[in-house]
C-alpha cells in the first residue's frame, strides 16, 4: 500500500476569520490575530444564544469546547471575543484550499470543508521524502493563504487521519502502522477516531481505557457489546483499514446535501432548522439546474454510526424548499421515532427522479385544495404552488445577487443554528 496524507486546517473557521479580519485591519489600526487570544467563532452574547463553532487555543484552556452553548462559553470565560461566522468566506477559503493542493497532485479525496486525503504515489519520485512533500504542502499553504494545516501521514487512511490530530497547529506527524504502538496506543480510547460518547462508555465499562488496551481485547467480546462497531473499532486501534483515496466522485443521480454536526443532537426543533435549510439548499439547487424532483429522501446516521434512510415519491415533481422540507419532517419523524429518538449526527436529503422545469405535469389534490380553501389547511396547502414558485424566484434573484447569507427565514434568525458550511460539510 502506498503514502497517504491527511491535510486538516487547524480550527478552520477560527483561522479563516483570523484571516478576514486581518486583513480588513486598517494601516494605522493595531492588527490582534484571534487565534492568539480568547476567542470562539459562532454565536450571540447580548441573547446568550447558539453554540461555539470554533475556539481558540487560549479559549481551550478555559475549558471551552466545540459545540456547548454560548452561555456556557461566557461563564467559563466572560471576557472572551466572541465573532458570527461568516458562511460564504469560508465557503471561498475552502475552494482556495482544494485548488491549491491540486497543484500537488489531483489525487485528492475531498472528505468536508476543510480537510482532504491525498495519494502521495502518483508525486513519490518528485521529492526526496513523504516528510519534505508535507512540509513543503504545509509551508505553501501558510504562505499563500494565511492559515495553517496539519499534515498526517501514513499507509493506511484512519491512521493518517489520526496523525492529524496529534499536537497542533502548524504540524506534521507520522503514524505507520509499524508506529502505531509507540505513538498511539497510550492514548485516551476517546482519541481514536469513530470513537463516539456512546461507544466509551460501554469500553469504560469493560475495563477499557486506552487504544493499546482496545487493540488487544478479544474481538468477539467487543463485536457482542458494541456489534458491527466493535469490530471497526478494533481494527482501527490496530491500524487495519482498507480503505483506500476515492479521487473519482460517481456520477450524481440526484441532487441532495448533508451535514456532519460538529456534537450529537437530540433536540426536535433545531433539527428541524438543520432540515430547513438543506431543503432550502437543495431547492436552490434544484432551481438553478432547472430540474424537479419526484422522490425525496431523508437520510441519518445516529451517534452509534446506524445509518437509516426513508423515501417518499411524489405524484408530481417539485422544486419548492417548503414542499421538501414538509415532506422532509415527516420522513424524519417516521426514521426517529422507530429508532427510539437516538442523537443524530448526520442529517442529509437528496432527491432523484428528476425532470427538467416546464415538463408537462399532472394537477395534485395539493393545489385544488389550495385553490378552494384557505381554511383548515396545513402551511403547505395553505400557499399554492404558483405563490410558492413567485417566491422562490425572488428568494433566488436575491442570493444571487448579494450572495447566500443575504437573505434567511425568520425562524432561522431566532437563534444560531448549525453552519451550512461548518467543519464537517459534505455538498452533493
């Protein structure tokens, strides 16, 4: 098997903010790097509102982390800098990123917004070391686009993706499988990746406290607590992982988006915001490829790695982000419900069966209800399509031009909800 390196850019919305303002100080105006100080990305400190996104190393050592709630933040630390994010910046600087590491070798498996695997065997013979390609790949980025990366490497990817993860930023690290007792196994069983709370808490139980003690346990007795994911468990504390660089996206059959939460999520409501804006995201998509679809699916993976999807197929197409995001809610409630309201940490919606816009179509019991009554009606009914179609049209005029975040539904400016481009954003 061949060099595998996995790049990640140190707290990627942190530096990219870091970046921005920077270089929006003024000439005479004294320039204060936020990565150097107490700081988090994400949030509102008058309303107390939203969750921390991304956090400084100096707000790290307050006890601040990832994903708690702003009130949280502010009681560990009162004085912190607290900076919104900023979607479509970060959107750009990831762009740059990829683009810039395709100069390198295009053999990249682009995995979220910030953080990519690379095949070094195609670039072996053009430098002397796997070492000097990475530093030299981690040195260009800080050179020319102002924000630092940690490399990792290795022979398989999981064990790459774990050497990223070592100390920060700024880094390069190895971890070969013939390493992985030295540099690996002493660690938390927490640090290994894919290891979630829930997975913990059952190897805590069985007296499992670090990787080495993992790697080591009877794989049976893990496959019987923990079953499937047991198994991967064990194989990735002893660094077996098949896997290789996907550099070739399939084909798209559809059109869909879904998201990575940076914690777990058991709360209904934000849920529901999550799905409201991948339906808007996908409809917007939809619309600019002018195409409808006649099948919408909900997919989920819960914080155990159990992965569930379910279906719905329509009696005519649709490119409208409410009639998606309806129908989107009740295939997730049916998903929840049935696995007994398990935390999430994937939520995606992807549609298929697509016909281009204009298409001769069928009328639906839909409009003749919302043509006949205005009464008694779900929110759905309540708005014909026409008024719908009127509205999405000038929804997409304005992001288009004065950019995404220009415009939002009202029920989204309540409180921070989940970034549509945070650390873990996959686009489809």
């Amino acid at each position: 098997m061949g060099i595998i390196f996995h790049i990640d850019v140190n707290s990627a919305y942190l530096s990219w903010t870091a970046v921005k303002l920077l270089k929006e100080a003024a000439k005479d105006e004294k320039k204060i790097d936020i990565r150097n100080i107490p700081a988090i990305i994400g949030g509102d400190r008058e309303k107390r509102h939203g969750i921390v996104l991304a956090k400084s190393i100096s707000a790290k050592k307050f006890g601040i982390v990832t994903g708690e709630p702003i009130a949280n933040a502010l009681q560990k630390c009162p004085n912190i800098l607290i900076v919104p994010p900023e979607h479509g910046y970060y959107n750009e600087q990831s762009h740059k990123l990829m683009n810039l590491l395709r100069t390198f070798t295009p053999d990249i498996e682009q995995v979220s917004v910030d953080e990519c695997y690379m095949d070094f065997s195609g670039i072996q013979n053009e430098y002397p070391s796997p070492l000097a390609c990475a530093y030299k790949i981690k040195d260009t980025v800080k050179e020319k686009l102002g924000f630092t990366v940690n490399v990792g490497i290795s022979d398989v990817k999981v064990l790459a993706k774990m050497a990223s993860d070592f100390t920060k930023p700024d880094k390069v690290h190895t971890l070969y499988r013939r390493e992985i007792k030295e540099k690996m196994w002493q660690l938390p069983v927490e640090e290994l990746y894919m290891a979630g709370k829930s997975s913990v808490n059952t190897l805590h139980k069985l007296g499992i406290y670090n990787i080495g003690q993992l790697a080591t346990s009877p794989e049976y007795i893990l496959e019987a607590h923990l079953k499937k994911h047991g198994k991967i468990l064990w194989e990735y504390a002893n660094g077996i992982d098949k896997s290789v660089v996907n550099t070739k996206r399939e084909e798209l059959k559809g059109v869909g988006n879904s998201i990575t939460l940076p914690y777990d999520l058991d709360n209904m409501e934000e849920i529901e915001k999550i799905l409201l804006q991948l339906s808007e995201k996908v409809a917007g998509r939809l619309r600019k490829g002018k195409q409808m679809a006649k099948t919408v699916a909900v997919e989920v993976k819960y914080n155990d790695f159990i992965k569930a999807s379910r279906q719905t197929t329509l009696d005519r197409c649709t490119d409208s982000g409410t009639e998606i995001y309806q129908l989107s809610k009740e295939l997730f409630r049916e998903l929840w419900e049935k696995e007994g309201n398990k935390s999430v940490r994937l939520l995606g919606i992807r549609t298929a069966n697509l016909e281009e816009q204009g298409a001769l179509e069928q009328m639906s019991i839909m409009d003749i209800m919302a043509q006949t009554t205005n009464k008694q009606q779900n929110a759905t009914t309540n708005i014909s399509r026409e008024k719908m179609k009127k509205l999405d049209k000038a929804l997409d005029a304005i992001k288009n031009k004065y950019g995404e975040d220009k415009i939002k539904r009202a029920s989204l400016l309540a409180e921070q909800t989940v970034d549509m481009k945070n650390k873990k954003y996959y686009e489809e």
